[in-house]
C-alpha cells in the first residue's frame, strides 16, 4: 500500500527553565525526525506560529511561550493500526496499568517504524485511551525508553490518570531507577552527574553533554554502583530529570558508555586489553545482548485516584543476566 500525505499539527509550551534559544534551533531539537532546513521553510510558510503570531527563524523563544505547528508528513493510510501483540502488563486498575516493555520495541508508531509498538498494541487491547495535550496520536502514554531499553512505563487509561502523572513527571516527582552494565568502574561508589544535554551539532540522533550551562537543557543522573566486575560494572541510576538519551549520554560523559552502546561507544573494547582472547571473549558478550545494557527497573508515584504511593519493581532481563554471569566467570582465569 503507498503512502499518502497528511498535514500533522504539533504544540510546544516552552519550559520555564529554557534558555533562549532561536526557535529553529529549539524545534530542531524537538524534531529529531525533521529536517532544520524542513523547520526554517515551515516557518517561512507561516505553518509555524508563536502565541498565534508570525515569527521568523531567528525568533528567540522565551518560557511560556506556545509554538504551534503544521509540518507536512508522510505517513500510513489507516494511521495508526490495532495490532495483537502480547503485553507483559505486571499491574492494572482502572485508572492506570504498568507494562514491562522488552528490548527491541518501539514505545509508538514514528518515522520507518508504524507497525509493531507498545501503542499498535496499546490500542488493540484498550479502547478510548487518553491522549496528553500536545503529544496527539501517542494514546495513553506518559513517558517513553528507548526502543533498545527494556523495562517498566506507566500507562494512563483515563483523562484522571494522564493528567495527575503527567504533572509528576513535569514537577520531577516519579521515581525512576534503571540498572545498566557500564565499561570499567567510576571512580566514585556514588555519584551526581550534573551536566547540561542537548542534540549533537555534528549528529542529531546523539545527544552530547555541554559543560556550558547555556547549551542543552538541565540534566541530572544519580548513580550507584551495585557490583564491580572485572572490567565492566553493574550499577542503578536514579533520574532526576528525564532528558532524552540521558543514562546513556551521560554515562558515556563521564567516561563510562553502557556495555554494547554502539551509539555512545559502548559496542567496543573501552576497558581492558586488546589481546586476542580477551577480543574473542568481548565479541561473544555481545552476541549475547546487542544492544545498550540498560533496563528501566523501578518506578514509584502517587496514585491518581487513592492519592497511595505505588511502587514496581522488576527483574533484570535475561540477556543482561547472561551477560553478568559470563563475566563473573572471566575473573577466573582457569576458565579460559
């Protein structure tokens, strides 16, 4: 079946702790699957308005600001389509459900990736779902991982549930633990990562730290690690911000990419020799996961309705357990 083109709409309420930035460079980062020179001809069509208003690329946005837009886009005939996919869904009421995503599936329907997400199924299992405001065509999400990050999201089936969550993620208050393997050992048990992260200038799929506070967005990853092991490490990370890529850009900031990262440098020998054994051994690891080492563990909030503190919990997957007992086995030289 060919596609067809559909005018999709989009709004943006500027944070109150954005930095001024020009409005091209602010919706560039909003859009990774959008051109700039897509964004700059968008404003220059008039399809982009801010508080209703023409503006000009160069426009510098301020908080508060309301950015709507039209952006001309290709996309599937029946939209979004009910699909029968196994949830693994390890709570549910009737305000909310929790689901524990596997690695390899994408959370919604996007560019080169309509069919087969978390809200294809979504939707087949679940019918009226909410939409958040602004995030239009994304039923029942609040958040999202990674499509290679495993783990547990919130999942809001009433207007009541959207919004009470929504506002917890806004003011910072959903617990969210992650555990990752990591290449070597931080040099501190604990730690905060306080650095800056916003879209690569060379490569927008990446996002890179910026030291200067005036580039990026604020961004903070408690960490701790659980377990050293030989040359990788396994440690939890507690956000405190939700930035995209955060665990993954950060970790890689401060020295210590996540196991089989190929996108932040995690897919190479970062510890350790370059011997051929220990090579040999590295690239079987990898056959075991291939893919970033991280998963979504934990989540806590307030609920909705009763106003109790819920909190979830769940196993690490077994590719990243198969990885962990490998190498516990390495540190035993007879072994090998």
């Amino acid at each position: 079946m060919n596609n067809k083109k559909k005018i999709e709409k989009s709004k943006f309420i500027v944070d109150e702790n954005q930095t001024m930035v020009r409005l091209d460079r602010f919706l560039f980062d909003k859009m990774p699957n959008v051109t700039r020179n897509k964004i700059q001809e968008g404003i220059k069509n008039k399809q982009v308005l801010v508080n209703k208003n023409i503006v000009k690329p160069s426009y510098k946005i301020k908080s508060k600001d309301i950015i709507e837009i039209e952006i001309l886009k290709h996309i599937k005939p029946n939209d979004i389509e009910p699909e029968k996919i196994k949830l693994d869904i390890i709570y549910e009421d009737g305000e909310l459900l929790i689901v524990n995503k596997s690695a390899g599936m994408v959370v919604h329907p996007a560019h080169e990736n309509w069919k087969g997400t978390l809200v294809n199924a979504l939707i087949y299992h679940f019918k009226n779902l909410p939409e958040m405001e602004g995030n239009e065509g994304r039923p029942g999400l609040v958040h999202r991982i990674d499509k290679e990050t495993s783990g547990l999201l919130v999942i809001a089936k009433t207007n009541l549930a959207m919004e009470s969550l929504a506002k917890q993620f806004k003011n910072h208050s959903i617990k969210r633990r992650y555990q990752a393997l990591v290449w070597g050992i931080p040099k501190e048990p604990t730690g905060t990562i306080n650095i800056n992260l916003g879209r690569s200038f060379k490569d927008r799929r990446i996002v890179e730290g910026y030291a200067d506070n005036t580039l990026g967005k604020k961004a903070i990853t408690h960490y701790k690690v659980l377990e050293n092991i030989h040359y990788i490490s396994l440690i939890e990370c507690e956000l405190e911000t939700g930035r995209t890529h955060q665990i993954r850009a950060h970790m890689k900031h401060i020295g210590h990419p996540i196991f089989c990262d190929k996108t932040y440098g995690g897919k190479m020998i970062v510890k350790g020799n370059r011997f051929t054994n220990y090579k040999r051994f590295v690239e079987n690891s990898f056959k075991l996961i291939d893919r970033q080492a991280l998963h979504a563990k934990s989540l806590g909030f307030i609920h909705p309705k009763t106003k109790k503190e819920m909190w979830f919990d769940s196993e690490l997957p077994n590719d990243m357990q198969e990885v962990i007992t490998k190498w516990k086995k390495y540190e035993k030289p007879e072994n090998y």
